[in-house]
C-alpha cells in the first residue's frame, strides 16, 4: 500500500469466539502493534467492541478498516450472521452495521475458523503455500479451505467441517447428529471423555496420576504425557490418529499442498503432530502425502484476531 | 465457435479405461454424432487409436481435434502420464506425442474418471452448476472435483480420491494400503465379497436366488435386488448407505452444489441413489444437504469419451 507521508496504514482485528475478546492492531503486512484481551458479555457485544475501538483508535489515528471473526457461520456476501452456538439471535440479526456504526469504520466479518486459516495463511504457517487446508481443534474440530489465496467456503458459507467426516460409521454420536465423526473422539472434550472411559474401565490406582483429580482438562492430559505420563502419552498419541485419519481423507480428496494444524489441542505439540502426520502417511495416497506438509500453526491464540484484520485489508 | 462456412467443427473423445475403448464423434456443443466399440490390447494402443481416427475423419473430415480418457494419473502440465495399473510404462512413457504423431490431431489426454466428470459437467447431469463432485463406483470407486467449471486436480493431479477416504477407521485393508476405505465395502467387486461372506455365514439355501450361482456380480446382485430379492436388495442398500457416509463427509468438507454419481454400480438406479441420499442427509451438516442435489450420472458409459472430446474442445 503506497502512502506518500511514510505513515501505512494499520488494520484491526477482533477474535469473539472465546469468553475473552481478543484484539490485535497489526501493520498492513500483519505484524503485531498491540494486543487487547477482555472480558465480554453478549449482550454487550456491540458497545465493547466500540469502546476498545475508540481507545485504539485515540492512540493510533491511521486505523483503516476493522475485521472481526465471529463464531457463527457468515455470510459474507450479505454480511449477515446467518447461524451461531453462541450468539443469541437477537444479538446477531444486524450485528454488521451495528458494528460500523458503533465504530465509525469499515468492517469485514467472517467465521472464526475461516479467519484463523486466513490469518496463518498470510503471515502463519501457510505462507509461500497456494492452497492450504486449515484445521482448529479445541473444544470442537473446525476447518477451512484456502484454494488460490482466497477462502473457499462453497454453496451456502460451510465447507472446511473436517471436525465433522465420518472416520467410524459406527461410532457415537455427534451433536451434529451424525455418528462417529471426528470431533466425538478428537476434540478437547471428547480426549478427557475417552481418558475418563479409560480408567474408569481399567481401575486408576497405577494407570496415571489424572486420576488423582477427576477434573482433568486435555491441557493436563498434554501436560502430564510431556512430564512422561504412560497413560496420557497413550491418549495423545491414539487422538492424533485420529486426526491423522481426518487428515488423510483431506488429502486423498483434496491433495493439498499444505495442511496447517491450529486449536488448543495442538498445544500438545511434537506429541500429537507426530502422530497425525505418522497416521496421514499410513493412510493417504503415497503421492498425495509426499506432496503435502503438515505442519503446526504459528500463531497461537492470536490466529483470529490477526486473520481477521488482514480479511480487513484484503477486501479493500 | 464460429465458423463462416455454417460447418460447425466437430470433436473427438476415446475411453481407454476399460479392455473396450469406446470412441464417440461429438458437434461443439457435446451432441453424439458417431459411436464407436473396439477391442483392443496394450500394444497396439497406438496403432488401433491411429486406425479409428482416420476412418472417422474419412467421413469426417471437420474433426478438429482429440481427447482420450486414461485410465492412470495424467500431468496435463507436461501432457505425461504418470502413473497407470492398467498400462504398462513402456507404453504410457511418449502417449501423448505418438497420439499426436499417429493421428495428426491436436491431441488432450486426462484421467478417466476426470474425463467423465468434466462430461458430465458440460453436458450430463452436472450441468448447470458452478461447482460439482463426480464419483465414480465400478471396479473401483474414484472421484473428480470440478470447482469454478475447471477440473481442480490439486497439488499433484490425485485430488477427487473419495474412494480412499476412511470411513471406518477399524475396516479391512485396501489396495491403496489403508484400512476401511470406502471402496473396500463399496465398490463392484467388494459388494460381491459382502455378499459371499454373508450367504456364507448364513447358510445360502432360503437367503437369494443368488447362492444358486457363485460367481455372480455385483450387476447380477442389482438385477435380483430389481426382481424383488430380499437378500440383494438388502446389499444393495447397505452398499448405498456406505456411499452416502462418503458423500456426507465430501458434504462437509467441501459444502458442494451438486454430487454426480456415475459407474458401473450406480446401474441399480433408485434401489441404491434413494439410501445414497438417505444416508448423506443423515450425516450431512443440514446445511450443507440442502445446498446440494444429488444425482444420478447421465451420460452412461459415454461419460469418458464425450469428457475427452469436451476437454479438446475447451483446450483450443
């Protein structure tokens, strides 16, 4: 972007998803200025998000365009919130413009999940790639699709739900309504599920200490298989071939050139990537894993927000 | 195509992919004006292309250019075929130069089933749509992925494998050395495993007309499913229903506007399209299920060599 005063522009990108709003003001090749975290209600969405604008704004007078990733599906031709777990739909129906006008500025909104592959795609993991499959495990498995620099999100805004291929036609259910899809054994939840099952069967006296507390997160469970922990190494490791399934069916359909692995689960590290990548060769095309990479996200939590300010550049 | 003299060009297509290599003449818009069938051995590919060729353009002498389907991975970049179980490298290495020299013909070369979704895509039961998915179940179960109307092959030419996705990650082993493929339960030769293991499993004498003969197929299976046989209408839609599993995950992953079903297999019609469609809305996001239509293929076991033709028209 040419600017004749020397000064670019910056962007601002905005991360819902979470109980914490997460906000990065990044330079126009996406570079992190300054980062926000606070806390947000629902039903105060709007005026926190005009409130933490303004304060930004006061202090960086060149911000020139807003992009917010919103956990709900976008449409982004309308600009409308067409569906959300999280957002009442009271909240969502004129969220777009209700945005602008809080903050006096242009503003892109997109899915989160599509604004954190957007975001590793430009200035992550995905850099120097064409195409690139993003996927985001947490508390649910979610994906996108870059295909030629830009988001292929298909008929109606959905693709990428890699979180939700059937990897065992006769597995449990989903809250999608599906049975045995990824998400039901690969997701945070679902690991501490399967860990619970698992020594509840077994007895927990000398399988492992998360036994000792009953309330273990898939964080403990990563953290205790990196302290040498038998039993939580077990389940990170089956859980990332899981994903290694997910991953090889991607491949086999897409042959893609890179897979970018994102979402808290990936916290585990070496742990579970070195299992997803053992599995995806397992089970993949020969040439169709030898033309990927797989690879971690770099952006950690910041994945959104900074996707979401570039979706704000980019649609300049 | 304009053409001053009033004689539209016309076009050729050959399918190489089964032991019968089909030929079909079409005008510019895809209409069949001469149908071909030749035996044909590896050998003499050359020479018996060459021979077809110069009898149609005796006749014909309007033909502007040739497509042949292939039934091996084709780099259409360096017009090589890279890889083919049915034809032997000493063969496959100059294809696309001795085509061109033998025949005098601009010449196209594609992998088959790409061939037959670009066909169906022009002019069969994809067109109209911006965006489609082919899937092909016969001997084996193989797919092709058209995004934006052009044939989108991935990073490598292997995109559009929906046969080798995982759909039960405990499943048998495959020939492509994965577990559970959908082709391992789903494809011509696998249904009629299924069935032989059930008939055995279950003493044959009161379960199907079927048992009376051992070596059936899975056409004879669909022909006894149509005459009222309860055992193969029941493989029938069990087969189905591992199809639509496949085609919910293509759903999800990729929340397409229209799946084409084509291949020997899908000759059983409605008993197998309606538990296909079942099962895919079953496991579907339901957004992406109603941002689809799913349909039988239309151009029946021209689908290759009307593909072919189509492509050489579209190369010009």
């Amino acid at each position: 972007m040419n600017n004749p005063s020397g000064s670019a522009a910056s962007f601002l990108g905005i991360d819902l998803s979470g109980p914490t709003m997460r906000t990065s003001l990044v330079t126009s090749s996406g570079d992190v200025i300054e980062r926000r975290e606070n806390q947000i209600e629902a039903d105060k969405l709007v005026s926190k998000v005009a409130e933490v604008v303004k304060e930004l704004r006061d202090s960086h007078p060149d911000i020139a365009a807003l992009g917010i990733g919103i956990p709900g599906l976008v449409n982004r031709q309308t600009d409308r919130v067409i569906a959300s777990r999280d957002l009442p739909s009271t909240v969502r129906e004129e969220l777009h413009s209700e945005f602008m006008d809080a903050t006096g500025l242009r503003v892109e909104i997109e899915n989160d999940a599509n604004a954190a592959a957007y975001g590793e795609y430009v200035v992550g993991a995905g850099r120097g790639s064409r195409d690139m499959f993003y996927v985001t495990i947490g508390d649910g498995i979610g994906g996108a699709l870059i295909l030629d620099g830009k988001l292929w999100t298909g008929a109606s805004g959905f693709a990428g739900e890699v979180g939700h291929i059937t990897i065992d036609t006769e597995g449990i259910e989903c809250e999608c309504g599906n049975m045995g899809c990824l998400e039901t054994v690969a997701s945070g939840p679902n690991i501490v599920r399967r860990a619970n099952e698992r020594l509840h069967r077994d007895g927990t006296s000398s399988l492992s200490r998360l036994a000792i507390n009953k309330n273990f997160t898939a964080a403990d469970l990563a953290h205790e298989a990196n302290n040498g922990d038998d039993f939580s190494l077990m389940m990170i490791e089956r859980t990332g071939k899981y994903i290694g399934t997910g991953v090889a069916s991607v491949l086999n359909l897409l042959n893609i050139e890179k897979i970018v692995l994102g979402g808290g689960v990936m916290d585990a590290g070496d742990l579970i990537l070195k299992p997803i990548i053992q599995e995806a060769k397992q089970r993949a095309f020969q040439p169709c894993f030898e033309a990927t990479q797989i690879v971690a996200a770099a952006l950690g939590p910041d994945a959104v927000s900074i996707g979401a300010a570039m979706l704000a550049r980019d649609a300049a």
